[in-house]
C-alpha cells in the first residue's frame, strides 16, 4: 500500500471516528433530555396533586358541616371553627414558610408538610369530639400553609425554561381553581356513600401517590442548594431569616382574622384589643421590613402596579366568593330545605 493510500484510509478513518461520536454525542443529549422531560412531567404531577389536596380540603368539608353538627354534636360556632381553623394558619404562615423553604430546602419542607397533611387528616377523621376535629383542621392549616409556596418554588426550579414554566405553573393554577369547584360536589358525593370521615381519608392515597412521585422526581438536597453556595461565599450565615418580620406578620393576620370571624363570645373590649394588636403589628411589620437586610416581604413590590392590583382583587374575590357564603348557604340548605349533601355540593359546582 503506497503512501496515498495509507492516507486516505487514515482520513477515511478519522472522519468515521468524528461521525461515530457525534452520533453517541446526540443520542446522549437526546436521552437526557427525555430524562429531564419524564422528571419535569413527574414533578408537575406531583405539585398538583399536592395542591389539589390542599384546595380540597378547603371547600370539601363545607358540604360536611350537617353531617359533623348531627354526629359529633358541634354547635354553630364550632362549626365556623372547623372552616376557620384551617384557613386562619394558612394565612398567617405563608410568607414565612415560603422563607424557610428557601433557607432550609423547599424539597424538604414540601415533604414534612405532605406527611404532616395525611396525619393530620387521619387524626380529623377518627376524631370522636369537635375539639380535636379542630385540632386536625388546625394542623391540615399549617401544614398546608407549608406545601403552598414551596410546590410552586419545586415548579419554578423544574423548569428553567421560561415558556415551559409558565405552562407548568398555569397547569398548577388551574388545577387549583378545578379542585375547590369540584371540592363540594366530591364530598357530597363521599359522604352521602361512605359518610363524613371518608373526605378526610381520601387524602392519604392521594398523599401516599404525592410522597412517591415527590422523592423520585425531585432529587434530594437539589432545592436551596444555591443559597447555601451564596451563603458560603459572602459568609453570611445559612440560618438567616427575617424571624422578626414573621412573628410579626403572623400576630398581624391571626389578630385581624380572629377579629372579623367574631363569635359569641367577642366582647367589644376583646374586639378593641384584637384591633390594635393587629394595627401595631402591620406598622411594626411595615418598619421591619423597610430596614431588614433579608426582609421576607419587600415592600418594593408594592410599588409594581400589577401585584397590588392582583393583591387587591384577590382580597375582593375572597370577601365575595370565599368561605362565608358557602357557609350560610350549606348552613339554608341543610336546615331550611333539608337538600342531600351530593345535591348540595352539585349546587355549588353549578
């Protein structure tokens, strides 16, 4: 073999090898793309069916109240207590469990609130006295409080493309606004078949697939670990929180929230306390967080016309359409036209 054609072999060999590796280079990159879509496909599903649990229990038990009234002997301002339990910690305990999510790991704070979640839905479900079905809707509250924010964080990290991740977060949303329609009409449905406890324990399958599907797709430690590389580089301490701000945030919303619930037993003096208890908080809050290095709630957002648009509607839309009317409403249909609680929750989906 002369010297030219050792020299085409050679070319002929390496232009090979070249093509040979840029196919396994493509195969690689398209295996690993179908791994991350899988992963990103099962972390949308596990986000959502924690947020359907969630928005679940907030309008499912509405359908309920008859049933816990007539069994456990709850009167009428137990049974505000049993809505109201669960609602009071969610909003007080958002912002700053979204914090801790993003000091302490959104994974791991995510899982502590889905097991807490179940339990606490166990524990509503066995109860035999009003009092410690309260209690369970208080610990569903906080716990739930805890999966919020820290599922749509999961989310925001999952997918990094920004058109992927609107899409992903618009699925979230919507699904949340799907369970709290679908909520009263499923609960009508479980009770009048399998009673009152059944809505409660239909959290620990749905907790059981969410746990599975949160610890396959989301990989440990993966969540937070930015701060903690911020951290370690500007030498600021990992344990850093506005706690303040939080202390305060949370006696602002429970003060006013225990105010407009009212009741019996509020007396006007209680009332004139509990209003500026809250009032002295929200201006302490105000303060903290204009001056906090870390403050959990910037106070710039204020000052961008969408949020506080958003803010304020949202507010308008609860007073309107949240928890108080569905109350009175299960509360006539029960007594006044005694319609079954299926009927009752196909009332509301309507």
């Amino acid at each position: 073999m002369n010297s030219k054609t050792k020299g085409e072999a050679i070319v002929k060999r390496v232009v090979e090898n070249g093509v040979a590796q840029n196919d396994s280079i493509q195969d690689h990159a398209i295996r690993d793309h179908a791994i991350q879509r899988k992963q990103q496909i099962l972390t949308l599903s596990a986000m959502c069916l924690a947020l359907s649990m969630a928005a679940l229990d907030d309008t499912v038990v509405n359908v309920a109240l008859p049933s816990l009234q007539a069994q456990l002997g709850m009167s009428v301002a137990g049974l505000q207590w049993m809505v109201n339990a669960y609602l009071l910690p969610i909003a007080c305990l958002v912002l700053p469990a979204g914090t801790l999510g993003d000091t302490y790991g959104r994974r791991r704070l995510f899982l502590m609130g889905l097991v807490g979640f179940v339990v606490a839905s166990v524990l509503v479900g066995l109860s035999a006295s009003g009092q410690i079905a309260i209690v369970g809707r208080l610990l569903q509250g906080i716990c739930a409080a805890a999966l919020l924010p820290t599922s749509l964080a999961i989310l925001v990290d999952a997918f990094p493309n920004l058109q992927q991740r609107t899409k992903a977060i618009g699925i979230w949303s919507g699904v949340s606004g799907l369970a709290l329609i679908v909520g009263p009409a499923l609960g009508g449905l479980l009770i009048d078949t399998l009673g009152w406890r059944s809505i409660f324990f239909l959290n620990v399958p749905l907790g059981m697939m969410t746990f599975g599907l949160t610890c396959r797709a989301v990989p440990a430690g993966w969540h937070g670990d930015r701060y903690r590389r911020r951290v370690y580089l500007t030498g600021r301490s990992a344990l850093q929180m506005d706690w303040l701000g939080a202390l305060l945030s949370v006696t602002m919303l429970a003060a006013l929230i225990t105010l407009l619930m009212g009741g019996d037993g509020m007396t006007l003096w209680r009332g004139l306390g509990l209003g500026l208890l809250s009032l002295g908080s929200a201006i302490a809050f105000v303060v903290v967080e204009r001056y906090s290095a870390r403050p959990m709630l910037p106070l710039t957002l204020f000052q961008q016309p969408t949020f506080t648009t958003a803010i304020i509607i949202n507010i308008l839309l609860f007073f309107m359409f949240g928890e108080s009317p569905c109350f009175y409403l299960v509360y006539f249909y029960s007594r006044c036209r005694a319609i079954q609680p299926w009927l009752q929750g196909c009332d509301f989906f309507l």
